[in-house]
C-alpha cells in the first residue's frame, strides 16, 4: 500500500497531465469529447488521445479535454465540443485524429473554426 503522501503525488502529478482545471476558470477552453459505447465503437478513444497530446505538446494550459457520455447524435460521433469563454460552444462531428489536431491548431490556437468538420456543414 502506497502512503498517503505517495498516492497525493501520483494524483497531483496525473491532473497536471492531463490538463485538468477547476470549474469556476473562466479563462478555460473546454474541450469535451463523448466517449458513450457509441462515440468509442465510431473511434473516439484515438481522438481523445490526439487531443491530450496536442494539448501537452503545445502546452496550453487554458484549455482542459474531458470525457463525457452519450452527446446524443449516435450517428455523427466521434464527437467533440469545444466551448470557449463568451463564444458559443461549437460542435465537432465525424472526428478523426487528424481533424482534432487541426481542429487544435486552427480553431483552439488561432481562433478560425474548422466549419467544415461542423454539425452545420454535414447538413448542407
């Protein structure tokens, strides 16, 4: 059995990893992807991980990634929400590890949503 102190460690280590804030930042971008028995089975887990890393690698310590359930939208996952503070919140569809990482690069670090990866751009 670990001590206490060890096991404070390895939590305060693991939430420096990844990226976790509190809630009352409002200076943090969240990034939620929907890991539901749906969002896994489309290929959601290789999409949180592009997330994780991009974010580490590029050390953006305003922006948390999190896991949530079923978003709704079976059939456009994998899907992720992007909810920055005083914009409204864009939604991802049909992600890939690819489309996350210019999702980072052009919408979390230069502000240009990805529109064509967007809920709106699969209906037109």
């Amino acid at each position: 059995m670990k001590s206490l102190a060890e096991l404070e460690a390895i939590k305060n280590r693991m939430k420096n990893q990844v990226g976790m804030r509190k809630d009352d930042d409002t200076n943090t971008t969240r990034i939620v992807v929907g890991m539901a028995t749906c969002g896994i089975a489309a290929g959601a887990r290789p999409v949180l991980n592009a997330l994780v890393e991009e974010v580490g690698k590029r050390n953006l310590a305003h922006v948390t990634v999190a896991q949530t359930g079923c978003i709704g939208m079976c059939k456009f996952e994998p899907i992720i929400e992007v909810m920055a503070p005083g914009k409204e919140k864009v939604t991802y569809i049909k992600m890939t590890p690819e489309k996350a990482i210019k999702v980072i690069s052009e919408h979390i670090v230069n502000g240009r949503v990805c529109n064509e990866f967007t809920i709106g751009a699969e209906q037109e």
